[in-house]
C-alpha cells in the first residue's frame, strides 16, 4: 500500500512539473485578457459621455479609436491563450496514447505471469522444483527467485494501478482544457463582432471628421500651446522653489533643492517605489501616454505629451502618488487649479482640478485626495492631467505609477 501511494504521488509530481511552464505561460495570457476585458469596461464606463454630437465629433472618434486598439489586444490575447492550450491539448492526447500503450502492455505481462503462477501454484511442485536442486546454494537460488518473482507479479500489479490513475488524471485535464479553449473560442467570436460593430460607427465618424479637420487641426495645435506654455510655468515654479531653498546655503547655482536629512529620506523611498506608485485616481483609463506620438485619428498630426491624461469618475478626486509637501498652487486659465507635491528632488504636478483640498506646505500622505477634477460639460469627460519632474526635467509617469505600462 505504501508503495502503491509513493508511485501515484510521483506520477503526479511528473505530471504537474511537466505542464508548469506552460501553465504558468496561460496564466500570464489569462491575466493579460482578464485586465484587457476590465479596462474595455472601464472605458466603456468612463468614455462616450458626449451630449453635443457636432462639438464632440473628434473626442468620440478617439474613444471609439481607443476601445477598438484595447480590444485588438484582447483579441489577439485571446487567440494566443487558445493556441497554448492547443499546444497542451496534443500534448496530453499523445500522453494519453502512451499511458494507454504502457497499460496494454502492462495488462498483457500480467496476464501471463497469472496464468504462469496458476500453472505452479501446487505447493508440492514448488516443493519438488526446491528439492531437485543439486546442492544447497542452488536450492537457495531457487528460492529467491520464487520470491522475487512473486514480489514482481505484485509490483506490476500496483503499476498497472498507478498508470490507470495517471491515464484518468491526463483525461480529465484533457477535458478541461477542451472545455476552456471552447469557451475562448466563443469569446474570440464575441470580441470580432464588437470590433466589427465598433469600426463601421468608427467609418462613420471619420466622414464626419474630415468635413471638419481644419478646425479640429487647429483645436488640438492650440490645446498643445497650453500644454506647452503650462509646463514651462511648472518649470518655473521648481526652479524659483529650488532658488529659495539654496539662498540661505549662499549656493546659488545649485539646481536641486537643499534637501533637509527627512526629505532625503523621502525621495530615497520614493525612488524605490518606482514602478509600484498608485494612480492619481482610484479608477480611471490612460486615455493619452506619454512622449510624442500620432493622433490617434487624424493622419500628420502629431501630439507631443509631457505627462499622461486619465479618464477618471464625475466628482472623482487626484490624489497624491506618495508623501510629499504641497509645493504649490495655482490657477489655471478657465478657473482649474493645478497642485504641484514634492517630493524631495520629485514633483508630481496633478492638473484640471475644480477645487483644491490642500495648502501651499501642507504636508500630504500617499492616496490622500487634492482635489476635485474637473468635468467637461460639453464632453461630458473627467479627465485628470498628470505628470511628473525630477527637478525641472520631465519624467515618463508610467514608467513609475504600477500597471500603467
């Protein structure tokens, strides 16, 4: 019985090693789909909250844009998961072709070895087969062999058991995986119609568009100036802070901040949390990256993107990424605020707020809300500009915000 039970736990310890990467491997994709499928819902949710249609002609092509780009990659997500699990589908058939192989063979070794034992199974003829011998070691001999053959007959008999158990163990896997791979199937079919459904609205907000591209093309070039002259006056602000905390050093020159011993332990700590940084927003969908990229409709335009744009919840709150002090505040040109947080040698710079729940030196905690953000009455968006310094120099906020990549 023992033995019965070492052999079955290490058929099934082979068996969960052998598939572990390629587990691992689906995992990874059903993760990657899981979230593909949560942020379609999120932009769903968050997106498409237009009311004046010939105003808001550009902001519903690019949320159309954008939902179509995310599921194409759950599609293509969907068929990669499919084709790992085909992958270990043909892996258990042909397992299960050996298994049910070994078996037969197994079946047939101990058929033979009963009927063979049947044949001997009269003690005197074992008797006689021991007293025939020529001398004492042969008889010994003998012996042992009756022995060893009836310890095989039974080690083949607890074979045959663990091998039936590994069978059953790869066919009901092989059925699970038929099973998942049918519901991919189903879903893949589900997520084509929806981009096809998706692109024929997408086909008709285009015509709409190009009737009026220059003025759209205008729009975005004057919204980039902002943009623009905003993030020089950000600059200025962390250059006039830096001033002030260097005077009383007599460094005038200096162009980080004259960091008291807790501030450098604070940035030291926020420079390890890279990449692990909360949102700026409980919930929200990254609806503009950063760095210098294409207009996601309108062909020759290029947007340059210092920061990263959150579509978030009406009446949603900015939050601080991490502890800091409120550096500054300032009012933005249509009555938004903006609050810049230091960081040590860091400023996080969280922008479009209706009003504003901090002081200028207040010293703030990791998720703490800042502010209102503000919502778009004639796109109906909230929608959250965020980016990030170290001293006056730009930095990729999605390279330290966790899952924003």
């Amino acid at each position: 019985m023992v033995m019965q039970l070492r052999i079955i736990i290490f058929i099934l310890i082979s068996f969960l090693v052998t598939f572990s990467s390629h587990t691992q491997s689906q995992k990874q994709l059903e993760n990657k789909r899981k979230q593909l499928q949560k942020e379609i819902k999120e932009i769903n949710s968050l997106l498409f909250k237009s009311k004046e249609e010939a105003e808001t002609l550009l902001s519903d092509l690019d949320d159309i844009t954008q939902k179509i780009n995310v599921r194409s990659q759950l599609i293509r997500t969907i068929n990669q998961e499919a084709e790992v699990l085909s992958k270990e589908i043909s892996k258990n058939e042909k397992k299960i072709a050996s298994q049910e192989k070994k078996l037969d063979i197994l079946k047939k070794e101990y058929a033979n070895m009963v009927v063979k034992s049947y044949k001997s199974k009269n003690k005197n003829s074992r008797l006689l087969f021991l007293l025939s011998s020529k001398n004492f070691l042969q008889a010994y001999k003998r012996l042992q062999y009756i022995k060893q053959y009836a310890t095989y007959r039974k080690q083949q008999g607890e074979e045959i058991k663990a091998t039936t158990v590994n069978l059953r163990v790869l066919t009901d896997s092989l059925q699970v995986k038929e099973d998942e791979k049918q519901l991919l199937i189903a879903l893949h079919i589900k997520e084509k119609e929806s981009v096809n459904r998706e692109k024929i609205s997408q086909e008709k907000l285009v015509t709409k568009v190009k009737a009026k591209e220059k003025k759209y093309i205008t729009q975005i070039k004057r919204i980039q100036k902002e943009e623009r002259k905003l993030d020089k006056k950000i600059q200025r602000l962390i250059l006039e802070a830096i001033a002030r905390s260097n005077r009383k050093s007599g460094n005038k020159k200096s162009t980080s901040f004259k960091l008291t011993p807790e501030s450098k332990k604070l940035e030291t700590s926020f420079i390890a949390n890279k990449g692990k940084l909360p949102w700026p927003t409980k919930k929200g969908t990254v609806i503009r990256k950063y760095g210098k990229q294409k207009h996601p409709t309108l062909a020759g335009i290029t947007i340059q993107s210092n920061g990263v744009q959150v579509a978030t919840e009406k009446k949603a709150m900015a939050r601080a990424i991490f502890d800091g002090t409120v550096l500054s505040i300032q009012l933005l040109p249509g009555r938004k605020k903006m609050v810049l947080v230091q960081h040590g040698n860091y400023i996080t710079a969280y922008k479009n707020l209706d009003n504003v729940l901090v002081e200028k030196g207040e010293k703030v905690k990791t998720k703490q809300n800042i502010g209102t953000i503000h919502t778009d009455t004639t796109t109906g968006k909230t929608v959250l500009a965020f980016s990030l310094f170290k001293e006056t120099k730009i930095q990729n906020p999605e390279l330290w915000i966790g899952k924003m990549l």
